[in-house]
C-alpha cells in the first residue's frame, strides 16, 4: 500500500544567523515552514558541538512550530526526557548511536514524542528493517552528520527509493525525512525518490535572499 504524504519543508537552525536566532526562526514560520529542526551534537559521535535542552527551550518559547530534535550523539537515552521537557515534539536518534535500540524508541513513545531512527550515509538499511514497524520517521543522512553546509551524496536517491520500499512492506504511514545537502536543484529529485520531510539548512539561512524567498524558491522547484 502506496500512501501519499503531504512534503514539508524543515529548516535546520544550525546555519542560522544565531545573533538573531529568535527572528530567524520566526522568519522560517512566516515563510511557510512546517517544522524547526534543530541537530543536537555532542563533539563525540560526530566531530563538533552545538547544543542542549537549554536551546531547544529557548526555542519553543519563539514557535509554534512542531520541533523535530535530531540528536547525534552518544547514549541518547541519558537525555530523552531533558529533550522531552524542552519542547521537542518528534525526537530522532541514529541506530549507530543506540546499543539497545527498541527500548529507546519504546522510552521516547512514553514521554509522548514521535520517534524517528536516522542512518548515515554508509549503514546499511537492513539495521532499520526490525524496528521499523514501531517508529513514526526514518530519516537518511544524505551527508555525513557533523556540520552544516556539505555537499549532497548523490547516490542518496537510491537509498530513498530503498527506504520507501521498506516502509511500504513494513510501515507505510512512515514519513521519510532526508538531511544534507539539500537545495533547488535536488529537491526535487529527492521528493520524487520518496521522501516527505525535508531537512534545509543552507538553502533557507544564507545572504542571497530571505528565508520566506528561499523557502519559496524550493516549494517552486519541487513543484516541477
């Protein structure tokens, strides 16, 4: 079964101008963004250092927006309930960063949270094939996780294609998130390939244009 998922757009706030965050953020809200997404990382399961709990309440106070809390870092489950308290409303952790997965996704549903589960760029998508019948989101790294701003791995499309095949036998009303790298001219390729929630960073947050021009610039481009 083939379900259709409305595509929303989630503009990363890690390439955001954070001397004015709170106006940045509501910037993206104005412009038609769905979603705010916000990549917690803790310098050791990737190579750089955002932020916490803190930030994520710092922004909840600014939005109304759901807040999609991607968290790459270590043994997730020592902060889920701190995310939980800070407003986040879908928590996402990476299947290479949880030991003993079912039971992370288990404890996220009981704090009332949609879960998501990320792969990188090179973990194979049999690790997602047991637990995805229990989660609401799988997103796939289409760069790998550590900093914002890097180049598209193209072969990302493929993996897609793959993602959305599984979920259909296993877990249609699955949404497919991608992440990195993402921009007018592989937007649309990406939506085409199956995905419906779409991590932008760079593409909304740069100097060319406004986050409301930029996030119609790649409603327009999906649109082709």
């Amino acid at each position: 079964m083939t379900v259709q998922r409305p595509v929303k757009l989630a503009p990363s706030i890690l390439t955001a101008d954070w001397s004015h965050l709170a106006d940045q953020i509501q910037a993206a809200e104005a412009g038609g963004a769905e979603l705010i997404h916000l990549d917690v990382m803790d310098g050791m399961f990737v190579p750089n250092i955002t932020f916490g709990p803190t930030v994520v309440a710092a922004v909840r106070k600014v939005t109304s927006l759901p807040l999609d809390v991607h968290l790459m870092i270590q043994e997730p489950d020592r902060y889920l309930a701190d995310f939980v308290a800070a407003g986040a409303n879908q928590i996402t952790v990476h299947v290479e960063a949880c030991l003993h997965l079912n039971r992370t996704v288990q404890r996220i549903n009981e704090l009332g949270c949609t879960v998501g589960v990320a792969l990188n760029p090179a973990t194979a998508l049999e690790a997602i094939r047991e637990i995805l019948p229990f989660i609401d989101c799988v997103l796939v790294m289409s760069v790998n996780p550590g900093f914002g701003g890097q180049q598209f791995i193209e072969t990302t499309t493929s993996k897609l294609r793959r993602v959305r095949r599984l979920q259909e036998e296993f877990n249609p009303t699955c949404d497919l998130q991608v992440d990195g790298g993402i921009n007018e001219k592989n937007v649309n390729d990406v939506v085409r390939s199956g995905a419906n929630l779409i991590v932008v960073g760079s593409s909304v947050y740069n100097d060319q244009a406004s986050p409301a021009e930029n996030l119609a610039k790649l409603r327009q481009a999906i649109a082709i």
